[in-house]
C-alpha cells in the first residue's frame, strides 16, 4: 500500500529524532576523514591524530574545550578487515572508545575497562567471524562499518606536554592483515562521499544523506521497526532516494514531520538537565531515541558517567543566571569529606559565555582540580575555589584562584571515574556562592 500523508509526517518526525545522530557524526567524519582541504583533517580513514597542547584562549574551533584531557582523533573504515588498536603501558588515566554511526559506543579501551597494561584490541565491524589472533587482549564488535574514536588522555599542564605526545604516538592503528602480517583482503570500493551541508539537516535532503549513511549500517532486529517505517519512504540504505520524486503531497508531508522532529528535539534539550543516561553503548542505551539525539545536539561524543560525569553551575546562589564576574566574587566551598568522589581526578572549567570559550588571564589558569599544583586545603580538609576577576591578595586564596571575566561565565565540573554516590546522587555538588 502506499504511504499515506499523515503516516509520511509521523515517519520523517520519528526518523529524523532517530537519524539525528548518524548526521551529527557524518559532520564531523566528514571534516577529519573526508575533506583534505578541511584543517581539522586527520589524513584519512585508520590513523590517529594526535593533539598534545592544552586549550587556550586563542583555540575558538571548540567550543567548552576539555583542557584536561587532549584528544586523539581517529575514523575506520571496516569494511575490508577489522583493525587493531595498540596500546602502550600508560601511567595515567587515558580512554579509546570508538562509537557507531549513531554515536553509540562500541566499548572501550581505557584506564577503567582495561586498565594500564599494554594490550591489543580488536575492533570488527557487523558479521565479522573470522579467527580472533592469539595476543589479542579484547574484542569489540561494532554494528556499523564505519566507526570513530575520540580518545582522551591525561594532560597535568603544559610542562607535561612531552610525556602526554610520547603515549599518544604509541597508540597504533592497523589493518588485521597488517597485525598478523598476511595477505590483504580485496580492496573495498570507494564511497562518492556527499559533500557536507548544513542547511540540510532542516531540509528533506535530510533523508538523502541519511540513505546514503544507512548502507553502512545493517538493520539491527531491535531498530527493524523505524527502519521498514524508512524504507517505505523509500529509505532503505541503497543510496538512491530521491526527494524530488516523491508525490507532491508526500514531500510536504516529510517537510511538516522533519519540522515537527526539530521541535521536539528542541524541547527536549531545554528540558534536559544532566547527561546522567545520554551517553553509553548500544545496550546501555536502548531504544531511547530522543536521548540520543539531545546527547549528539548538546554533548556529541560525551563519555557515559561510569567513565566521566559532568555537571557544573549556571547560576549562583543569589539566582543570577547567568553568573557575573562584573559584580560579584563567587567561592565554591568543598566541606570535608565531601570533594568530589572521583577515582582518577576531578577539574572545574571556566568558560565565558556566550561564546563558551576559555577565558585569558594573567596566570594562565582556566581550570582547577585535584591535580592543579600548589592548591591550599583548608584547615578541616575542605576545599574553597576562588572564582572572582581579581587575583586574591592571601597567598593562601590565589593558590584556588580561578579567574572570572568581566561578565557572564559558567563552570563546567569534570569527574573522570566517578564513584558510586555521584551516580545514585547521594554526593551533590555545593552551591556556587557569591562573596561577602
């Protein structure tokens, strides 16, 4: 039967929460592993990129950039063979996770899950069955043929810049065939890869690009519903799908069901408070469809909370919203026994606002954490931040200085292995306080 009006509307709303994601992601496959005249291109498919130099106020291409851990950006392409990732011993908290096509992670390679030892991890792309080689410390089986990873590694501050880059050009790629030095299985064809628009994620072409994406990801039986829902509109993966040849009312209607899915995501990130469930693997995910997209429109690439937890302030305890370094000092008082409960280390971030960006100061210092050199405790084994414009005159207070601009800022609070009551919620975070 052919699709009708209404059920073209519900579809292209649905789908298009549903295939969000796999676009966010494409954006930025495309720009690291597609575009060579693009400057954040890594050199294509199965290599790293390695970036070792902390954030500053000069690097405005991310926006709430992670001082704490540099990223080592890499794409593969599984279609041919599975690749190995090898990892060195590594005496610091590190994280290789490679993601699916819809930014559902595959698993993970890191301090938590594998711990520090050197090892080799397989990474195999749907219906892979061939023999796992002996040595290959783990497996894991992604359900896209293309998959990325966003690793991050432990940066103390610039004078530990040469250590990070000595791990993180020992972290190898390689082709399975490479691995085990054998022969090379027949070369896969080249994808004409679609050129990266935005404006089509608020257009019907939204479902051209995702037709296209849909050939590297075979239907999974848990997804057969949106995507037979897909196919009868006649996107089923082939790349072949065609906006201007659907009927004219047909094309209006997906035109009012991408516009109804838009609204939705809208109001669904403006009613999301914390990341808690937005970010996991497949299994830890589910068929939470609309999470998905809030965490690819809000946090795209966010770690789970077993792996990190993210939370912050943006307002302060008089209600301004958002906080004002213009008027107002602000402290952030630590009681004993009540620092933040994280099991490799723990930072809060300052970004002005609106841009989102790190902040230029006289000493350099645009976050603060457990690892931050020379923070004072206090008497009874506290803690107090002093976010304020001017450098406090006891030597004491400069020490958990965290300069403030001029104006609206927020604080970004990063705990990498939280412990259990962070995430059952029993350990919250203290009021963001302004000065006496």
């Amino acid at each position: 039967m052919p699709i009708t009006p209404e059920e073209a509307r519900r579809t292209a709303a649905d789908a298009w929460i549903w295939g969000r994601p796999l676009l966010d992601n494409y954006r930025t496959m495309y720009a690291q592993a597609i575009d060579s005249d693009d400057p954040r291109y890594v050199g294509g498919f199965g290599r790293f990129r390695h970036y070792s130099e902390p954030f500053g106020p000069a690097n405005t291409d991310v926006v709430t950039p992670n001082n704490d851990t540099p990223y080592s950006v890499a794409w593969l392409d599984l279609r041919a063979e599975p690749y190995v990732i090898s990892v060195p011993a590594v005496d610091r908290y590190y994280v290789l996770p490679p993601h699916d096509l819809d930014t559902s992670y595959v698993g993970f390679v890191g301090s938590r899950t594998t711990g520090r030892e050197p090892g080799d991890h397989l990474i195999a792309g749907p219906g892979w069955n061939g023999t796992v080689p002996e040595g290959v410390t783990s497996v894991l089986r992604a359900d896209t043929f293309l998959v990325g990873i966003i690793g991050r590694t432990f940066l103390a501050g610039p004078e530990d810049v040469p250590a990070l880059r000595a791990i993180q050009e020992r972290y190898a790629l390689r082709p399975l065939s490479t691995y085990t030095d054998t022969a090379a299985p027949h070369p896969v064809g080249e994808p004409v890869w679609p050129v990266w628009r935005e404006e089509d994620l608020g257009s019907v072409e939204f479902f051209t690009l995702l037709d296209f994406l849909l050939g590297f990801f075979p239907v999974l039986e848990s997804e057969r519903g949106i995507r037979d829902r897909l196919a009868a509109l006649g996107v089923s993966g082939t790349g072949e799908f065609e906006p201007a040849a659907l009927p004219p009312e047909i094309r209006t209607a997906v035109e009012q069901g991408v516009a109804d899915g838009r609204a939705r995501l809208e109001k669904a990130v403006a009613t999301t408070a914390v990341s808690t469930d937005l970010f996991g693997t497949r299994a830890e995910l589910g068929d939470d469809h609309i999470g998905r997209a809030v965490a690819a429109e809000i946090g795209l690439y966010g770690l789970p909370s077993a792996e990190a937890w993210y939370g912050g302030w943006s307002s302060d305890d008089l209600g301004d919203h958002p906080p004002n370094g213009h008027g107002h000092d602000h402290v952030v008082r630590f009681p004993p026994g009540q620092l933040p409960p994280a099991r490799f280390f723990w930072s809060v971030t300052l970004y002005r606002l609106p841009e989102r960006l790190l902040v230029a100061n006289e000493i350099d210092r645009y976050s603060i954490g457990d690892r931050t050199p020379g923070l004072v405790y206090d008497d009874d084994g506290g803690l107090t931040l002093y976010v304020r414009r001017e450098r406090p005159s006891d030597p004491k207070q400069a020490a958990n200085w965290l300069p403030a601009p001029d104006g609206p800022f927020n604080l970004v609070v990063r705990l990498y292995g939280p412990e259990p009551s962070v995430l059952d919620g029993s350990w919250r975070l203290p009021p963001l306080a302004v000065a006496d």
